[in-house]
C-alpha cells in the first residue's frame, strides 16, 4: 500500500521529513494493524523517552496517540495531570514552575490557626497580624574594639552575619561571648 501524501506528515509535529508507520500497539502489528505517520525524530523520542519528553506544543497530540495504544493494550488512559516532568524538562521550555513540596513563602501569615482562645483575645490577634509584614530583623554586635550592626534578610546575610561573629570572636581571643 502505498503512503498517501497526509501519510507523509508526522502526526505529532507536522514534520515531512523521514515519516516513517508507527504501530499503535508498539509490537510490530500484532495485536492491531492500524498506524500514525510519525517521523523518526519523534518516534525515537516516544520510544526511548516516553511522552513525558515531548514539548509544551506537541503533547497533547502524542497523549492522543499514547492513548489509542492504552485503548489497544486494555491500559488505562492518560490525561496530561498524569504526564510528569524533570526539572530539566521545565528549564527547557522555560517553564517556571511552584516546586510541589517548598509552597511560595510569604512573611505575612494569611491564616493563623491556633488550637485554643490567645490570651490577648482573637480581636487583637487579627488587628496586629500584619505588624510585623515589613520588619527585617537586625543584628548588633557591640565590645571593646568591636562593633559590628548587620541587617539580616535572607540566609546569605545570615551566614555573612555568622561568619562575622566567629572572626571577631577568634580575633578578640574569647573576650566576646
């Protein structure tokens, strides 16, 4: 049978180069005869790497054909919630992404929960929640000789800080404590 001219494009991502029949159920037709044009780029990448490979433009059309094989095999099906990505992948593409287990951190505490009634009362828990919103903490250290006022916002300030204090500790010969 000879290939017509839509035969000749990839299905996946309409390429006309080296379009070679995939079979559905991946086992050389044996246990269905029916095909899709892919080209070996893609055919190689479902292959070798799986779907998960694929990029942004180009995956619903490979789950559509992931999918028909599941269909053939008795497998369940796909839906691009099931499709799991490396970091590489993302970076990539250029895709930023929340990090599943590190939720977004913010200094404002949206919801406080407390297991019991605070002593001050829920009134002015709730009046003086954001107080602390814009207050960075601040580091002074003061001796003879020594002086040392730091403003700690994130961990490389803090290390700075840290690293500070243990060089004028050394150098002080244990007068700072």
């Amino acid at each position: 049978m000879v290939p017509t001219k839509e035969q000749k494009i990839c299905y996946v991502c309409a390429s006309d180069k080296f379009v070679d029949r995939h079979h559905y159920d991946c086992r050389g037709g044996t246990l269905s005869p029916e095909t899709v044009p892919l080209c070996r780029r893609c055919h190689r990448s479902y292959h070798d790497w799986g779907i998960d490979c694929f990029s942004p433009d180009t995956t619903e059309r490979i789950l559509e054909v992931e999918n028909k094989r599941r269909l053939i095999c008795h497998l369940p099906l796909m839906s691009m919630k099931n499709i799991k990505r490396s970091n590489y992948w993302y970076k990539k593409h250029g895709i930023k992404r929340e990090h599943p287990l590190r939720p977004k951190k913010d200094k404002v505490f949206p919801s406080l929960q407390l297991p019991f009634e605070p002593l001050s009362g829920w009134q002015w828990v709730n009046e003086h929640l954001n107080d602390l919103k814009d207050w960075v903490p601040r580091i002074e250290v003061t001796g003879p000789g020594l002086k040392l006022s730091m403003e700690v916002d994130n961990a490389t300030k803090l290390k700075e800080a840290i690293k500070a204090i243990r060089v004028m500790k050394l150098n002080n010969k244990g007068g700072l404590k």
